[in-house]
C-alpha cells in the first residue's frame, strides 16, 4: 500500500471536514438566508455538535476497551498540539464574540479564524514528523 496522505493531516483534514460538513453547511444556509445575521439553528448545532462529540463519542470509545486492557495515544506529540489548539479555539471563540466585538463577527476576525486552521494543521504534522527541535533530543 502506497500512503498518499500523512495520517495526521488526513484525520485533521478530510475526516474533520466530513464529520462537520452538515453543520458547516445548515450554519450557512442560515446565515446567508437572514441577511448574514446568525440565526438560533446554526450556533446551536455546532455548539451541540461539539458537546456531543466532547462527551459522547469519547464515552462510548473509552466503554468499548475491554476490562483489564490499556491503550495508550499513538502520537502523543499530536494529541498535545491539537488539544492546545482546542484550548485556543474556545479562548478565540470568547474573545472575538466577547471582548472585540460583542455580537459580531468582524471580516478579520472571520479570517484570522480561517487562517488558524491551515496553521494547526502544520503545527500538528510538524510534531508528527518530529521536525522542530526533536533531532536534537537523544533518547
């Protein structure tokens, strides 16, 4: 089998994007069908989305592991860097609908949201391949 794609980048990516596309897809069609105000559907369904992704996927993968067995995370590097950026992500989120412009989601703001996403996903294959100061580490 020949890999096309980095599995980091692949999970961040394509199955992220087809996990979320309904969601993405209904909080823009309702967005741009009341004049580019959010309306309840939209912010709720991400929100609940999420919650459900938080707090039942993550149940129901933790119940599955038989008595008596341990798993470990694969690529520890990856989990930290993208739960830092989840972190992030809920800090941003407060902040820009909060603090810098309460109510409204400014153009930069929107943008600067966009190009964090390109950056995670760069931080995280970054730690995959082991290309910041790993090299130098010796085990």
């Amino acid at each position: 089998t020949i890999r096309v794609w980095n599995e980091t980048v692949s999970n961040l990516t394509l199955m992220a994007l087809g996990s979320s596309a309904p969601e993405i897809l209904l909080s823009l069609i309702e967005v741009c069908g009341h004049n580019f105000v959010a309306g309840d559907l939209g912010p709720s369904t991400i929100v609940g989305s999420a919650a459900f992704n938080m707090f039942i996927i993550m149940a129901i993968c933790v119940y599955v592991i038989p008595d008596g067995e341990v798993r470990k995370i694969k690529h520890l590097r990856v989990f930290f860097v993208t739960a830092a950026w989840s972190i992030f992500a809920y800090i941003w989120l407060y902040m820009i609908l909060a603090v810098f412009s309460p109510g409204v989601v400014q153009v930069w703001e929107g943008l600067l949201t966009l190009f964090f996403f390109p950056v995670c996903v760069v931080l995280a294959w970054v730690a995959d391949r082991r290309l910041l100061f790993y090299k130098y580490i010796h085990k």
